[in-house]
C-alpha cells in the first residue's frame, strides 16, 4: 500500500547522485570503415570530453588520456570538435584549440596548427578530411585586437607542406563544410548579421584550388559568383533571396556516394530535404532542387553547434532520416517522396551517421536514456552500443510525458510536455494538487522532446508535476511557429507559459497557489521576465539567465552579437524596448522569491548579469538565493556541481511552497527569507 504524503515530501529512489553517476553524455557518432568513433562527456571527471573507439568486435578504448579534453569553442558554443579517417583521428583540444592528429601507434597527440598569438585566440571547427587523407577542411575563428574572424581553410592533416589554404572568406560566419566524395568541391553555409543560420544562409559550392586537390589531379575551371576565392557557384538562399529577404535557412549540406549534393531547407516554412540538381561538369546547379519527401515535419534543427545530423546517404544511394513531428521524432528511409518509418521504442533521435548497411544514431525515449544504436536499414535491427547510463529504474517511479496542444494568449496554440508526479510508493492526500515547475527550454529556439530527463524525474518522482513548454519560437512546428517570437522575446514566451500554468491548473493538474518556474540561458531570461513583469509563478530558478539584454547585446560574443536585433530589436536604435524587457532595470517590481545558478567562467552570459540581480534582489529585500561555481560555462559540466544544484533548487522551493524534503540536503542561504508571505 503507498504512504501518503504531501506533494514534494515524498521519498524517491532517483537520487541527486544519480543524475551524474554512471552517466555520460554521448555525442557526434563518426564511422571509419568497421570502427565507430563517438564523443562522452564525463561529469565526473570535470566534465572532460573523451573521443572514444569501438572496434569490430565491440572492444572500447578511450583515445585521449586525461588531462586531454576534445571541444571547440568556434562560436563559443563549439560543437563536432574531431575527425577519423583510416584509424587516424584530428580533434580540437580544449585547453589551446590548436587542432592535434592522433595516429593509431603512435603515443601522444601531436599538434598541427601554430600555437596562437594569445591562448585559445585560433580556433577549429568541424574538421572535416579529404578523400585522400591529406587536408582537413574546416571552420576557423581568428580572435584578435581588430575583432573575430571567421574563414573556412584547409589544414594539412600532418602540419607540413603549405599549412592552412584559405578557401572562402568575407563573410561573417561559415557552417559545417562537406567535401565531395573525388575530393574536388565543397560545399558549405554561409551568413552575415544581423541572421543567424535559422533566419537565412546561402548555400555555397566551391572548387578546391590546386594545393588541396588530389596528388595528380588537374584544378576545375569554373565560372559563376566569387565568395573570395576561389570561383564558387550560389546554389540557393541569399542576400535578398530567391524568395525575399534571406527566407531560407538551409543546413547540413553533404554529398552522396555519386557526389550528389543534398541539403536541408526550410523554404516551404518546414526543414525537408532535397537533392541539388546536376549541371554542367556534374556540378550541382543554381537554383534547381527536388524535394525528397515534402512534409509538413522537420529533418533539421538550428545550428547552434556544428556537426548536426538528421540524416545519412548511405553506399547505395538510400536516404535514412529522422523528422520531428507532433512533438516526437521518427526514424525512417526516404523512399518515393514518403519517409517509410523503421519500427522503433524509440521518439527521439539525433546525430544520424552511415554505418555499414545502416547507420549509427542517438536514441532515446521517455523511459530510456539516451544511447548509441545502430540501426540495419534491411533488417530494422537495433543494436545498443553504449547507453549514457547503465542503472535502471523501475518503472514505476518514472512518468511518463503526455503531448498536449494548449491555447496561448491569443488563442495560437501552445505545445506542452506534461510529467505528472509518479511514485509507486506515495499519494497524495485526498484533494491536494500538485505543484508545477514549468520548464522553460534555452535558444530560445530549442525544443523539449520525450526523452528520460533524470532531472524532469528527481521531480516527478517527489509529487512535482512538470511541464515542458515549447513556446513560441521553438523549433519543430516549422519556420512560422519559430518566427512568432520576433520582436516579443521577453512578453511572448512569458505569457505563453504563464497561460500554460495557469491551464493546467484550471485542469486539475496543479495547484495554482504553488506554481513555479525554472530555465537556463535565454529560459533564464524568460524565467527572470516572469519573475520582474508577471505575476502567477510562486517562484522561479534562474541557471545562467540574462537580467539585462541591453547588456547581452552590447557586450555578448560574435556569434549571437546580433541575435537581439530580431527577438527585441536593433541596439542601440530599440533601447526604450530593451530596457522595459530589462529584468534588471525593473528589479525593484520582483516579488518573487528566486534562487540563481551561475557559472563564473560563462563568456555567453557573464556572471555581472546574474550577479547584479542578485544584489539588486537582497538590496530591495525579496528573497533570494544564489549559487556560482567557479570552473563551470555556460551550462555545468561537473558532478558536484550538478548535485549541488538539483537539491538547492528542491531546497529552495520547500522553504518557498511550505514542504519539507525528504532528502537530507545542506542547507542554502536564502537571504530575506523572512519577507515570504505565509503559506
């Protein structure tokens, strides 16, 4: 029989510690012949990130050796950080970003790039070998006294002969390059600001010049646009669009075993796929393009990170990809304009790579972990590889998530992930609701997916119920639902998550007196905005969110120097828009208690944000508390850390809503406590 107990007070097998341990996170999947490659980020080693070998046989071997950590931090944000061919690996180190090669029996990584003139000034992104072995295309970032450059170069996979090849430059950003499969193009995204690669990119196709080309072979001739040098052809999008205004973003181009180009675009308001038409001298021509399954769902997502991958051309020619749709993912082969779904557990994935007759993919569902799969196209096998976590929960203390279509403030609808408290061991006493955490997803073009959250579980599993809010400006329902949010971040994400609230509350779901809300970066921002203007959440947690955009636009890191421009408007032109969305600005309105995480080496969101908030908080005697760790970025990497925040947070809402955990949990210092209202 279960024990009944207040909400929030119940006993739960899903520890603090268990959110870390035995956990890693898995990542850019990369096949070479029979081997695979992939990345793991190991919290409890600091959160160093380790290349990782399977053979044939299934034997692991860790390639880098402590303290040697793969990621790169081009765009701040970093993503794909390493490249494998014919057991020969490149990757970024993280300490310099100086690119480093690995040969197979050698000992230590060697480097290949010159040591910058400042450390971490040059930076390497999404290596990516030729054919032959011989150069490694890429995206380098040059940080300097005049500003950061951004060029795509060809690194010589040695460290001889003519170095680094500028390939193409003069624009303000490059995404992840592919080369064709002889080794004489590449093809690869660009874009200037005030975009980011999600409102409008080119689509670019260049001939490689003679030092990069295979030994022996001749250069191409070509004609067409310049992009710098050297001559390259404009194969779609651009700067005023062959639809207006740039309304095309297009991502993750690569090339089939034929060298047909293909590439993502969401010209049609969603991200489908298409093929790029030959032209002359088998190059891809301008403009003509086939849509290979035209759906009202997604094969891409925003390219905050390089390296993406919703699908895979395999030897053969067949297409297998993975689209987003009615908020879960499916896996399927492209065949006569359909996508024919492979039978699977699972409703998410990510990272899609060829493998054998079928590829390697991240799959994960509402009651397993993320994992490493392979999946046989002819077969629909799957075959686990490594599992981000190996303990198993007994189901019955995991909730599981229902879909849910709400109205938002002007009737639009409001897509909702809602967890309900589960515990096989507990109930709650007879018509108590329980209370709600909204959860408020970062970009804020993310997205929430049903896939097992120990953190959404650590509190489920103690009578909270959770809903994940995929508010306007979330990716997955097509460009028209992510645009909805410009030029209103700051009011629309806040009302369509108060109207979610207040919703499920009106529903039974919750109880409206004890309605919280927590979110990280650009959700911390939503979260402080709900805190400075609203007036239906009880309390809030804030990981890293921005107090002040003003301060963001002026003093943020080239990548998202001009975000703003589209979800506020321009600065300094918008500043009277800016300062009433600043929560720092209108500090002394906050009556919600809040508590803040913040870590101290965060160059997207500095610590001053949080920090002046949080004095401005104690100043103005609202109840506040504030957590920073030394080490962490923008987003934890390390174990105790992770720890530390998930039992603070409980803390904090049990002091805040009238329960007692029944976790033993150090306290945290909440200052001005004594001006919460009786509960």
């Amino acid at each position: 029989m279960a024990d009944i107990l207040p909400f929030g007070s119940w006993t739960s097998p899903v520890t603090s510690e268990l959110l870390v341990e035995q956990v890693v996170n898995l990542s850019d999947p990369l096949a070479d012949g029979s081997e695979l490659y992939w990345l793991e980020r190991r919290p409890t080693e600091g959160g160093r990130q380790v290349i990782v070998r399977c053979s044939a046989d299934g034997e692991l071997t860790d390639l880098l050796a402590p303290p040697w950590s793969a990621r790169t931090r081009v765009h701040e944000y970093g993503g794909l950080p390493y490249a494998v061919r014919d057991g020969t690996v490149w990757f970024a180190a993280v300490a310099d970003q100086r690119l480093y090669r690995l040969d197979r029996r050698s000992g230590d990584p060697r480097p290949i790039t010159a040591e910058p003139p400042a450390p971490a000034a040059w930076r390497y992104a999404a290596p990516t070998p030729t054919p032959d072995g011989r150069f490694l295309v890429c995206v380098r970032e040059r940080h300097g006294d005049s500003g950061v450059v951004n060029d795509l170069v060809a690194v010589s996979a040695d460290g001889s002969g003519p170095g680094i090849v500028v390939l193409a430059s003069g624009r303000d950003f490059y995404g992840t390059p592919a080369v064709s499969p002889v080794g004489r193009r590449v093809a690869f995204c660009c874009w200037d600001h005030p975009r980011m690669p999600w409102d409008g990119c080119e689509l670019w196709e260049i001939d490689l010049p003679a030092a990069v080309l295979p030994v022996g072979a001749a250069p191409l001739t070509s004609s067409g646009d310049s992009l710098a040098s050297p001559a390259g052809r404009r194969l779609a999008g651009g700067a005023d669009g062959e639809g207006g205004k740039g309304e095309e973003a297009i991502t993750q181009p690569r090339y089939g075993p034929g060298g047909e180009l293909y590439y993502v675009s969401d010209r049609t308001g969603w991200w489908n796929l298409y093929r790029a038409d030959a032209g002359a001298g088998g190059r891809a021509g301008a403009g003509d393009s086939t849509a290979l399954a035209p759906l009202e769902a997604e094969f891409a997502s925003p390219d905050w990170v390089f390296g993406l991958s919703n699908y895979a051309v395999l030897g053969d020619g067949t297409v297998v990809a993975c689209c987003f749709s009615g908020g879960v993912s499916q896996l399927g082969v492209l065949r006569d304009g359909s996508l024919e779904p492979i039978p699977s557990d699972y409703l998410a994935f990510a990272c899609v790579r060829p493998y054998g007759t079928g590829v390697v993919t991240l799959a994960a569902s509402p009651t397993l972990a993320p994992a490493l799969v392979t999946v046989d196209v002819a077969t629909g096998e799957h075959h686990v590889l490594r599992r981000s976590r190996e303990t198993n929960l007994d189901e019955g203390y995991l909730s599981r998530p229902r879909p849910l279509e709400l109205s938002g403030p002007d009737g639009s609808p409001v897509h909702v992930l809602l967890y309900p408290p589960t515990n096989r061991d507990h109930e709650a006493p007879p018509g108590e609701r329980p209370p709600l955490v909204v959860s408020v997803h970062g970009g804020p073009t993310s997205v929430s997916s049903p896939t097992l959250d120990y953190g959404v579980q650590y509190l489920t599993s103690r009578g909270f119920a959770v809903a994940a809010v995929n508010y306007s400006g979330s990716s997955g329902y097509g460009r028209h639902y992510r645009r909805r949010l410009e030029g209103q971040w700051g009011v629309l994400d806040v009302a369509d998550c108060e109207h979610a609230a207040l919703a499920l509350a009106a529903a039974g779901e919750a109880d409206r007196d004890r309605l919280c809300i927590h979110g990280g970066s650009a959700g911390g921002y939503t979260v402080l905005c709900a805190a400075t203007f609203g007036t239906v959440f009880a309390a809030g947690a804030s990981y890293y969110g921005v107090a002040d955009p003003a301060v963001l636009a002026r003093d943020t890191h080239k990548f998202e120097s001009r975000y703003l421009d589209g979800l506020i408007g321009p600065w300094p032109e918008a500043s009277r828009r800016y300062e009433e969305r600043s929560p720092l600005a209108h500090a002394g309105e906050i009556a919600m208690p809040l508590i803040v995480f913040q870590g101290l080496e965060d160059r997207v969101v500095p610590p001053n944000q949080a920090e002046l908030i949080v004095e401005a908080l104690r100043a103005n005697g609202r109840p506040v508390a504030y957590l920073a760790y030394e080490g962490e970025d923008h987003g934890f990497r390390r174990a105790e850390n992770i720890v530390r925040t998930a039992e603070a947070e409980l803390y904090f809402y049990g002091k805040v809503l009238g329960f007692e955990p029944a976790d033993h949990i150090e306290p945290v210092v909440i200052d001005n406590l004594e001006a919460l209202r009786p509960r």
